[in-house]
C-alpha cells in the first residue's frame, strides 16, 4: 500500500514539473474550452431575462455561476482518451504494460492526477477573469466548498473510469467512432454539461438519476453553486463512491475478459 | 491574383482530392454518423430552448433553426476547404516542407490555399441546406431572386472572411512557432456562431464581428433568408472581405519573405 | 523550345547568408555554370550544399551578393523562371501517396499548362525508359522506395525543365537503382542539353554524372573544377598495394600500413617518397605484385573535410 502511495506521487509530482513548462499550452487549451459554456450562458441568461428573472430554478446570476464553475470540473473530466485505445493497442504500448507488475490505468490516474493540480492553479486567474465579466451569484458555505473540493476528485475517478470501459471496446472492434461519438453526446445531454438537468424534461431528469454521467459533473457543479442541504451534500459523496466503486468493479471484470481475448488473438 | 488561375488550379486539386478520399469511403459513413449526431444535438438544444420560452432575442423558433442550417453548412465549407490547407500549411512551415508549393509555376498563396480537399465534409454542406429548407418551410418564405442572392452573396464574403482569418493566423507561424494551439480556438469560436450574434453581450459581439469573423459567416447569411438584411449590411461585408482579404495577402507574403530568409 | 539567351548559368558573387541563428550558412561562395553542364556539390551535413541549392532555386535569398538563372533572380519566383526548372529531393515526395503516379503526373500536367501530346509523348517515353510500365497504375504508396524514386523524377521532368536542381536523389537507394537513375539522369542532359545541379553523399553519383565539381565545406568553396584535379590537388599521398612471397612481414618502415588482406598489404606513402619507397620495396623485399593508385576519391574527401576543420576553429 505504501508502494502504491509512493507511485502516486511519484508520478503525480512527474507530471507538475512537465506540465508547468507548457503554461502557454495549457492556457490556450483552456481558453478553447471557455467558449462551450460562454455561449450556454449566454443563451440561458438571455431566456432567464426574458421569462422574468429565472428559469428552470435559475437566474442570470446562478447561471454564471454554474458554468464558470463548469470550467474547471470540464477540466477534472478530461482524461485518457477512448481514442486513445487504438493507438496502444497498435503502437504495442500496451502489449507493454500488460509485461509490467501494475495494472497500466494507475499509471494514466496517477500522471493525469497530477496534471490537474496544474489545472487547478492555471483555472484560478482564469475563473476571476470570468467572474469579473460575469458576474456570478456565489455565496457558498464552508461544508458547500469542502465537499466541492472532494467532489471534483470524484468526478475525475468516475470519469476515468467510464473512459476506460468505453475504450475497452478497441478490443473488439477498431469501428469505435460510431459507439464514442453516440456516447459523447448522451453523456452531454444527460450530465449536465449542456444544461442543468433541472431545465431538462422530467423523464431525462429521471433517467439521469440512475446513470453516473450526472455524478461526474453536475453534483460537483451544484455543490458549490447551489443551496444545497448538508445531508445530501453527504449523501451525493456517497453516490460518487457507489459509482466509483461500481464501475473499477466493472472495469476490472472486462478488463480480464477484453486482456484475454487480446493475448490470444496475439496482439 | 483573383484571375482565372485560381479557379482551374482549385479545379486541379479538389479534383485529386476527391479521388483520394473516394478511396476511403468507410469514411463518409464516419462522417455520415458524426453529422447526425451533431445535428441531434443541436436539435435538442433548440428544443430544450424553446420549451421555456417563445423567442430569442426577437429570433423565432424557425428562424433559429435557419441559422442552425447556415452554421452547418459554413462549418461543411470550412472544414472542407479552407481547415485542410490551413493545417498542412502549419505543418510545412514548421517541418520547413513548404518547398514544393514554393517551386511550382503558380502564386504560392492559391497553391496552398486550394491543395487539400475533403470531400467527405460535404455532408455538412447537404445536410445544412436540408435544415435551412426545413427551416424556410416552417417561415412560410418564399425565396425570391434578389433573397437567395443576397444569401449566396453573404455566404461567399462571409466565407472570404474567415478564409482571411485562418491564413493571418496561420501565417503568424512564420514568426512564431506554438501557433498550433491557436487554431483549437477557432472551433469553439465558432461554435458561438449557432445561434445569432445578437444574442451576445457588446464587448462579444464585436470580437465575433471584427476579430473572428463569424458574424459575417452565419448570422449575416440567415439575416439575408429571413429578411433582416439590409443593403448597408452587405455592402459592409463586401467592403470588410476587401481588406481582410488584402490585410491576409499582405501578411502572407511578409511571412514568406521571412521563410525564405530564415531557413536552410 | 525555349530561347538561346547568352550568359545561361548561375552566377553568384559575395555571399554572405545569415540564419536565425548568426550562423553563416554559405560565405563568399562565386561560381558560375554554363548551359548543359552537369555540376555536382560535394560536402559534409552542414556545408552549404543544400543552402546553395535553395538559393540557386529561390526558395531562399541570400543576404548580400546576386543570384542569377537563367537570366532571372530566382528568389522573385516569376512563373517563366519556375517553369523551367525542377527541383527533387531525395528524402521527400511530392506525389499523391494513395493514388496511382499517373494521377499525378495528370496533376503536374495541369499545373505547367502542358499541352496534351506533347505531354504524352514525354510521359511515355520515360515511363519506358524507367521501366515503370507496369508500377503507373499502382497507388504509389504500394511502390517500393526505388520504383518511387524513378516516379518522382519522372513525374518532376514532364514539363522538360531546362535546369535540374537534385538534393541527394539516390539516397537510401540500392545500388541497382542508384545506376539506373543516374542513366536517365544522364540521358536526359544528353537529349535536352539540360543543365544539370547535383548534390550527394555518394561518391558514385558524382563520379558516374559530373565532369565538374564544387566543393563546398563550411560555407566556402575548397574547390571547383575536374574530379581529377581534385585528387591532385587534394591528395598528398599515393596508396601502395604490395603482395609478398611472404606473410607477415612488417612493411611499416616503409610508409604508413592502412590495412593486411591475406598476403596483401596496403601501404599509405607521401606522394613525393613514392618513387623511393617502391624502389625499397622492389629491391628489400620478395614481391610477387605491386601495384600504386591514387587514394579512394571518398578517403580524399574526408581528409579535405577533416584537414580543414581545424583553420575554421582558429578564426
């Protein structure tokens, strides 16, 4: 255990140092992104206005508040590509690992962990900026801004995990454009990366409470933006945990399946 | 400059163009699924918008939906065209490849303007036109003459105009070389383009007029097909594509006399 | 056909080229080439060659002196000038990868405004020359490095260029096809009175092709002129080869012992001890053969390269 503690920093601090030296790339990344919720928010607050001051449960001001903190946990759910998978597979990375004594995802975890920590320093000015422009209503708790803190490494290991059973499908079939594109776009609609699920139908409000898409963005989000009682404050960490460990379970037994087929088709 | 060579050398490449990508044809599949799923997108957010409210800023469902059709459509043009020869133009200049389309008896700016092609982004194109018919069905327009060429008219300057764009912004990669990271952000400036620039804060629409042309590309075109243009308008974008286009001419060559300098 | 115009060649005078780096890429380089000639460029990585090349094509402008081609400035890259060269590069394609070379010999075609016989006419005409028949309809991606080599050469001569600048166009190249391009080369220059710029790191291209060469080290010309001339002026020395009645005997007194191949021992003397030394040997030693040469042109090279290394670190 220890061993594992070790090689996650280790591989986290590896990725602080590299990561900081792109400060330039970083920020032009980020600032590409900026312009998906600008225009949600735009758009919603526009409509907010014009239906007197709210809609779906929120004003201009909790608008801007929703999708500046948007940005950052984006951020946290960017991790190992589907796309990605193809690349392993061929270029014999992952025949590689597969030779190694740790299972190849910690070292993704570990590495992609540590970018974020310089996402989360670079966001900073970045969220300011906005806030400036903006004007967002934010008036968070102290429990609100500790779960929030917690959440967002959550959202990230659900993330991770879920891209990796999705790029598992390589195994199968180098046809995965169809299957990642189709699953992109219900996870956009249903995690509430588009909108806040609230202004969403009532049965995609339903069908969104039993799948994980919402856990891994809009909990965190509405954590810190919405007044939320403390009891479910706890009781949406506790979801994430479910779902995290529901899905490395998952993982883990597809993983077995998908190495097998893979070593005996002698990739 | 705008003679008749760069109708026939655009010819030329569209032309080995599209039998290169006709060779890979699981790709207009590819690109079939990626459209729809796009536009479905699009569709429920246009949807989810409209179910709480009647009209956007003075923009109608249908007339949302027409400017939903321009967006794509421009998006097929651009992807089509003007993003491939953009991209493999960084390349070479960053590589120092750019040598052969600098020794072939033609400008070098129309060589490396037209030398890529994709056919397969022309589904875009197909499906932006059948949205925007969908679209003018809705509004119960009839097209008249002067209407759909005043649209074709806004679409070409507006299309000229981000033409510009890209090659100012590419040629900076004659001085600096991390430029590739500035074109990521032309796709999510884009993005803004479907829905109409009114919609904006001031200090956005500007930058969405002047700095990254895309109120010209979209929202001026489906102000043309939903009768909000006005001849002051167009003449405005003929005049900005003017220079835009001289401002990339000019840019363009100093980065090439930079080039030629610079390299070994 | 294009017009006779007096004074064809290049010429360059005072060249002083500068990087982005300050490093003087190419540095009071001067010479000039007649029509038709066939020249080629020695020197090592870095010398200039490829600077000289890009100058003489106008892809690069140098920072003082003249360029001139055929009567033109090449760096203002008019449209008459750039017909009428061509320009290959060993290491890099032009061709379109995934399509049969035909389609981009069409290609080419459009580009130069050619007329369709004439084109015809040439195309097949170095298709059979080349052999190519059977490999025009495949995608060029199928052709092996060699075949499409001979495509792009062939597909950069269709406009019949009267000026040929050829960066390395054998390298990596097997030596059957290192032969074979270097007849159409050859051809080519016969038929069309072409001239000719070559640069390599193959002795063999310049040797088989070039009457004329310049060579070029640290951005200055070391020498222009025969290949002959360049072993005279160049070599110090002469190689001895002795085979001996006996093994293993010690020649080392003699002159300095380059190698041992069985009973063969190859000795490197000082041209002027030459005579004396073979007289040694002949008259001292049991010897069954004897031969003197001249060193390897490539070993002459190298010590060119190598001698003047060190003067350039004292300026």
């Amino acid at each position: 255990m220890r061993d594992m503690l070790r090689y996650y920093l280790t591989g986290m601090k590896i990725a602080v140092v590299e990561q900081f030296q792109y400060p330039a790339a970083n920020y032009f990344y980020m600032i590409g992104m900026i312009a998906e919720p600008v225009i949600y928010l735009v758009v919603w607050s526009t409509i907010a206005q014009a239906q007197g001051g709210a809609v779906g449960g929120y004003t201009p001001g909790q608008f801007a508040a929703y999708y500046i903190v948007w940005t950052l946990v984006r951020n946290m759910n960017i991790v190992f590509t589907p796309y990605g998978w193809e690349f392993l597979i061929r270029q014999g990375q992952l025949s590689a690992s597969l030779l190694r004594p740790l299972h190849p995802i910690h070292g993704f975890i570990s590495y992609f962990a540590g970018w974020k920590v310089v996402v989360i320093v670079l966001w900073l000015p970045l969220a300011a900026f906005l806030s400036l422009v903006f004007k967002p209503e934010l008036h968070p708790t102290l429990l609100q801004v500790a779960v929030f803190a917690v959440a967002i490494w959550g959202a990230y290991l659900i993330r991770t995990m879920l891209s990796w059973l999705l790029g598992m499908v390589s195994f199968w079939t180098t046809r995965v454009s169809a299957i990642f594109e189709l699953y992109f776009a219900l996870e956009l609609l249903l995690s509430g990366r588009l909108v806040p699920l609230s202004l969403m139908p009532l049965w995609v409000q339903q069908l969104a409470a039993y799948l994980p898409f919402k856990w891994a963005f809009q909990f965190p989000i509405e954590a810190l933006v919405s007044p939320i009682p403390p009891a479910q404050l706890v009781a949406g960490l506790g979801m994430q945990v479910f779902w995290i460990v529901f899905s490395t379970l998952v993982m883990q037994v597809v993983w077995r399946i998908g190495v097998r087929r893979f070593t005996a088709v002698g990739g | 400059m705008m003679n008749m060579s760069l109708f026939r050398l655009a010819f030329i490449y569209f032309r080995v163009g599209a039998l290169n990508e006709l060779q890979y044809r699981v790709n207009f599949f590819v690109q079939l699924l990626q459209s729809f799923i796009a536009l479905g997108v699009g569709l429920v957010g246009l949807g989810l918008v409209f179910s709480h409210t009647t009209d956007l800023n003075g923009w109608s469902r249908p007339e949302l939906l027409a400017v939903m059709g321009v967006h794509i459509l421009m998006g097929g043009l651009i992807s089509a065209i003007i993003q491939p020869n953009m991209q493999r133009l960084l390349d070479d200049v960053r590589e120092g490849t750019l040598d052969y389309a600098l020794t072939k008896p033609e400008d070098a700016q129309v060589v490396v303007s037209v030398r890529e092609f994709r056919l397969w982004r022309f589904v875009d194109v197909v499906m932006g036109l059948i949205v925007l018919s969908a679209a003018l069905f809705q509004l119960q327009v009839r097209l008249g003459v002067w209407q759909a060429l005043a649209f074709v008219t806004a679409l070409l300057l507006g299309w000229a105009m981000i033409y510009a764009f890209w090659l100012m912004l590419t040629s900076t990669a004659f001085w600096f070389i991390r430029v590739d990271q500035l074109v990521n952000l032309f796709e999510g400036v884009y993005a803004a383009g479907r829905w109409p620039v009114s919609v904006y804060p001031d200090w956005l629409r500007t930058g969405l007029t002047f700095l990254v042309p895309v109120a010209f590309a979209v929202t001026v075109p489906a102000e043309a097909l939903t009768g909000r243009l006005t001849g002051q308008t167009l003449l405005g974008a003929a005049a900005l594509a003017a220079v835009l286009l001289l401002l990339a001419r000019w840019v363009w060559s100093r980065g090439l006399r930079a080039y030629s300098g610079a390299s070994a | 056909m294009p017009e006779r115009e007096a004074g064809l060649g290049a010429a360059l005078k005072s060249l002083v080229k500068r990087t982005m780096r300050e490093v003087k890429a190419v540095d009071r380089i001067s010479f000039e080439v007649g029509r038709g000639e066939v020249v080629g460029f020695l020197g090592p990585n870095g010398a200039g060659k490829t600077t000289t090349l890009k100058m003489l094509s106008g892809l690069l402008y140098p920072t003082s002196g003249e360029v001139g081609v055929l009567g033109r400035v090449p760096s203002r890259r008019e449209r008459e000038f750039l017909r009428q060269i061509t320009l290959v590069m060993g290491n890099r394609n032009q061709l379109q990868w995934d399509l049969p070379a035909l389609d981009s010999f069409d290609l080419n075609r459009a580009v130069y405004r050619l007329p369709e016989a004439e084109f015809k006419r040439t195309r097949d005409d170095f298709i059979e020359l080349l052999e190519l028949k059977d490999l025009v309809r495949k995608p060029v991606r199928n052709l092996s490095l060699g075949e499409r080599m001979k495509m792009e050469i062939v597909g950069a001569l269709l406009h019949r260029p009267g000026v040929l600048f050829l960066d390395e166009p054998t390298i990596g190249l097997d030596v059957t096809m290192q032969k074979r391009i270097r007849s159409f080369v050859a051809e080519y220059n016969r038929r069309y009175g072409a001239t000719v710029l070559l640069t390599s790191h193959y002795m063999a291209d310049v040797v088989a092709l070039c009457k004329r060469v310049i060579v070029i080290h640290h951005g200055h010309i070391l020498y222009d002129g025969d290949l002959s001339g360049l072993v005279e002026r160049f070599s110090a020395y002469k190689t001895i080869g002795v085979t001996l009645a006996e093994a293993d005997v010690d020649l080392s007194a003699y002159g300095e012992v380059m190698g041992k191949d069985g009973g063969r021992v190859t000795l490197r003397v000082p041209k002027a001890e030459t005579p004396r030394a073979t007289a040694r040997l002949l008259a001292e030693l049991p010897v069954d053969d004897l031969t003197i040469e001249d060193p390897p042109i490539e070993d002459v090279i190298e010590r060119v390269f190598a001698l003047e290394a060190p003067q350039e670190a004292g300026r």
